[in-house]
C-alpha cells in the first residue's frame, strides 16, 4: 500500500506539524509514504526523515492544464491519496475527476473556525464532496456527515510527537507565551490586554496570517503602553524548544478543532490557560478543570493565573495517556486498512 500525503507547503502551522508527524510515525511503521508539496521552499522539510520521498511541483497558477496533467502523473502512482486542508483538497479532487485518478482521495480535514463556522465550501456538498472523510475533531466529524453526507467518515485527533531537550535549570523564566498564527480567530488581542493586566512580558510565536489584524494588535500594544513587554517571533521552526523558557501559556482562541499548541505546553510540562474550544480542550478540561475558561472575563483569567502559578505536576503521563503516538498512528492505518477494503 503506497500512501502520498498531499499539502500545499511544509510551514508552521498546526496542519503542516501534522502531515511531518504523521509521515515520520508512518515511515517508523514500515508503510511505504511520500510527501508532495506545491512549493520548491519548503521552511520544515528538515523535519521529514530523509528516507521519505518528497515530490515537489511548484505551480504557477492555481489551476493550469499542463500542470495538472503532471501531478496526475504522480498522483497515479499511488494506492492513497491523503489530502491535508480544503483549498488543497478541491484542487486535488478536480485532477481525480478530470483525468479519472484510480487512487482512493481522503480529505483531512483541520478547519480551526468549525465552531463558528459550518458553511460548506462551494460544491463540496455535491461534484466534489470526498468518498473518504478525516475530521480532527468531533465537530468536524459531525460537520462531515450532517453538511457534506459523507458515509466515510473517520475521527483522528491531533497528536504531536514529544521532543527531548537538555533545558538550563538556571534560566530566568520569559514571562508568558501564546502559540498560534496571527489572525483574528486566534484573538491574540485578548492575550496582549491580559498580559498587559498582569504586568507581565508576553511572547506571540506565530507567522502573520493576517496583516490588518496584526496591525490592530501593534495599535493595542502602543495604547496599552507596553511596547517593551510584548515580543514576535514570526518563524519559529521548533516551538516545543522554546516552550520550557516561560512561565505558563495561553490559548485563547474563539474556535479551534485540536488545538495542537496545547498538546504541545502538555508535552513541554508547561501549565496554561485556555478557551474551552476544540476536542483537545474538552478532553483535558477534565483532568485540569482549572486551566479553561468559558467566556473574556479579564478578571476570571487573572484570578486562574494564581491556580496556574501554583500548578507543580508532571504532565508527562497525561500526554501518553491521550496523546500517543503508537495509538495514535495504529489508529491511521487502521483507517487505511478500511480504505482499501471498501
């Protein structure tokens, strides 16, 4: 069984962690994977194990005939088709239909705004509706069969792969951090007025996905006056590195469907604060019922960070418990396996 995973570029991004962690496990399980991206600068290629095949076709336009005809070249070649992210997954799906691709297309499906939006994009309801869905969440997963009346259907949560570091004891804690690209779903603005309350530095890792609200986020931090307290760093290519150098972090998102950052304190033993959005939060609101909040009371947040400050545990059995890898990837090829066979 040859698996293709298909995304349009290797960046930082929680669908982009994805695909590079579920390649490596696939490799690690002796499946037969290769990696086809859209660009020829792929930022975190370096994370792919060198064994795995990485084809690379640059477009030149988002639908050209003759590139179409190459990729269905490639696309033939394969037994799946594992598709990441909507955009990439029409283009992928107009080629199977246009030169009658034989391999099975799964559409992976890691939409962040399902909570507050469930619109279906054009035509995915009808000629382009996906035979095979993964959703990373159950509002996902129920999105596909209610709105697209997909009967494939599977759920694959998110999973990041935990990462060792030889960490200084000695270091001085930064202050806080939030993890996430910027754009108004993210509500990084909610962070930078809580940090601002606290008096404390806060780091924002994420690239801009969003110029306008960037700029508004600049604004506030001017209006707040505390320039000097709040920090960017736009190309991180290795967060869980960075992570043990704070304090606590901060998730507070309007809608997510992982969120893979919080998976990501978890693995870094890094105590936070959080929206209650995504199956991640609904799952651990349980184990750290303290750590989430409802609702954009400041005063809430700030009454939180002492329970947060205080918090001493290791998480480490928390993150293998419902963030294992080897479950995590005998899960997927578990959903190849019915793939195949149907």
């Amino acid at each position: 069984m040859r698996i293709l995973q298909v995304i349009d570029k290797l960046s930082v991004g929680g669908a982009e962690r994805v695909c590079i962690d579920l390649s490596n496990l696939l490799l690690a399980n002796n499946v037969d994977i290769s990696v086809l991206t859209f660009t020829n600068h792929d930022e975190l290629e370096w994370q792919l194990n060198d064994n795995i095949s990485i084809v690379k076709y640059e477009r030149k336009s988002k639908f050209n005939f003759f590139s179409a005809i190459e990729i269905s070249k490639i696309l033939n070649n394969y037994d799946i088709i594992h598709v990441h992210m909507r955009h990439v997954y029409r283009y992928i799906k107009l080629i199977s239909l246009i030169f009658r691709i034989k391999a099975k297309i799964v559409f992976h499906d890691h939409y962040g705004s399902i909570e507050i939006d469930k619109s279906v994009p054009f035509l995915f309801n009808s000629i382009l509706k996906p035979k095979y869905y993964i959703g990373v969440s159950k509002e996902l997963v129920s999105w596909g069969n209610n709105a697209l009346k997909v009967k494939n259907t599977f759920l694959l949560s998110n999973i990041i792969v935990k990462k060792s570091f030889v960490l200084n004891q000695l270091t001085t804690k930064k202050g806080i951090v939030i993890v996430g690209n910027i754009k108004p779903v993210k509500n990084q603005l909610f962070a930078i007025k809580l940090a601002a309350k606290l008096n404390e530095n806060l780091t924002i890792i994420g690239k801009i996905h969003d110029k306008d609200y960037y700029q508004k986020l600049k604004l506030e931090i001017k209006e707040l006056g505390v320039n000097d307290n709040v920090n960017f760093i736009f190309n991180s290519e290795n967060v869980q590195e960075l992570l043990p150098e704070f304090k606590f972090g901060l998730m507070t998102s309007f809608s997510e469907s992982g969120p893979l950052v919080l998976i990501e304190y978890i693995a870094q033993n890094l105590p936070f604060l959080s929206t209650n959005t995504g199956d991640v939060s609904q799952l651990l609101t349980h184990e750290f019922p303290d750590f989430f909040l409802n609702d954009f009371d400041l005063d809430k947040w700030i009454e939180s960070v002492k329970k947060v400050n205080t918090f001493d545990e290791d998480f480490e059995s928390i993150y293998y418990k419902y963030f294992s890898p080897k479950d995590y990837i005998n899960k997927c090829i578990s959903i190849y396996q019915k793939i195949k066979n149907f």
